[in-house]
C-alpha cells in the first residue's frame, strides 16, 4: 500500500518559459522561429543533458549555458548568442498545468506528500515564489542535505523523514536517471513524467517503472500496483 507520494520539483511541478524567450530574442533580431520547433528542441535538450552531461545539467553556470544553448541553436539551423543573453531566458518559474491539481487530488485521498530536489541554495525561494511550500510535510534539497540524487541515501533520507518504509513511497520526477533509476535503487516505487514523447522517445526503464505524460496520469500508479495498471491497458 502507497501512503506517501515525493515529487521532484524542476520539470516536474514547474518549468520556465525558456523557448518562449529565444522566439522573442530572434524576432527582435529579425529571425522568425516557429514556436514548436523551439520546444521540441529545448525538450530534445534537456533530455540529453539528463542523460549525458549530468553535472554540466546541475551545475548550471557559464560553461552549461554555452554548451546548452549551442545545442539547442544546432538543431534550428542557428548560431547561438553569447551565454549572456541565453542565460537570461526562462524568466519566473510557474506551475505546469497539472501539478496543483494532482497535489490537492492526492492530498485529498489522505496521501502524506514529499519533495526531493537537486538544487542550489534558492530552492526555498522558488518553492515560496511558487507558493509551493505548504503543500510538503517534507521537503530535501540537495544543497542542504550533502547529498544528490540519484544517490539511494537521498530517498532513503526522505523514507526516514515520514516515518514510512520506501516501499510505501512512490517518487514522481521527469528525470529517468536521477529520479526513476534513483528511487528504484532505493526501493521506493518510481513513476517517470515524460511529457512529450512525440518529441523524445522515452528511455528504457526496468518494466514496473511507468512512463507517462502528465501527472494526473501517474494517479492510478499509486491506487493499484503496477502490473494491474498495466494489465488493463493491453
């Protein structure tokens, strides 16, 4: 039985509208880029930089943004601009569209509620920004706990937490390595948020960790275990 559902935060519950930004950075230059084809591309690259340049990914920086940006811009047929004008592009974080929702659907079906994120010191200002912060009875950020997913010791930190063994827990996150390989080693049950498989094609995960595209998808997951879920989309 699921009593607690741990969410990653980035790309999971809120995203910025980076795309969005290099459209408007091109058209004030005169280059028109069609809006889809910018997402496609920043989603295509946020899936590599997950996959293969992990601490480029969370380190951020002049060196990521450079390497970041060109490929993204590689994709389009375009130079990319100095780091200091992409650096910039994002603007405020905001919520995806589905992650109150699904936060008050679970909070009212009595599930205990967790985050677990890789982030520098300014998650607690963003999770306030967001107004994100009252929605956890635990919350662990990599700055602050020393250490990182997908490292075990992170989850189980978050089992610890609750009070709740990690076979209890499910984690939701977008990131198949840090996320659903990491709360698998450590136990827990894991549910991979891949929100444009028309973009990406999702990776390999071992077969009771689910793949789905939003996160009001991944609610059955947690009522019924995972082989029966399955079984009734054959």
């Amino acid at each position: 039985m699921q009593r607690a559902v741990c969410f990653d935060l980035g790309g999971t519950l809120i995203h910025r509208e980076r795309a969005r930004d290099m459209c408007m950075h091109w058209e004030r230059h005169g280059v028109r880029i069609e809006a889809g084809k910018a997402e496609a591309a920043v989603y295509r690259s946020d899936c590599f930089f997950m996959e293969h340049c992990s601490n480029l990914w969370r380190q951020g920086g002049r060196a990521f943004h450079h390497h970041y940006w060109s490929r993204v811009h590689t994709e389009l047929g375009l130079a990319a601009p100095g780091v200091a004008a992409c650096s910039s592009w994002g603007g405020p974080w905001q919520h995806y569209g589905d992650a109150l929702g699904t936060l008050h659907r679970l909070r009212d079906a009595g599930y205990v509620l967790a985050l677990l994120s890789n982030w520098d010191a300014t998650a607690t200002e963003v999770l306030t920004a967001t107004g994100l912060t009252q929605w956890f009875d635990v919350i662990g950020i990599s700055a602050e706990l020393g250490r990182e997913k997908p490292d075990p010791k992170a989850f189980l930190w978050i089992a610890d937490a609750l009070n709740l063994p990690p076979d209890q827990i499910t984690h939701i996150g977008d990131n198949a390595w840090d996320d659903a390989l990491g709360a698998h080693m450590a136990g827990m049950r894991a549910v991979l948020v891949h929100r444009h498989p028309e973009w990406q094609a999702a990776p390999t995960l071992p077969e009771d960790v689910p793949v789905v595209s939003d996160l009001g998808t991944a609610i059955p997951y947690l009522l019924h275990p995972v082989s029966r879920v399955l079984a009734g989309r054959r």
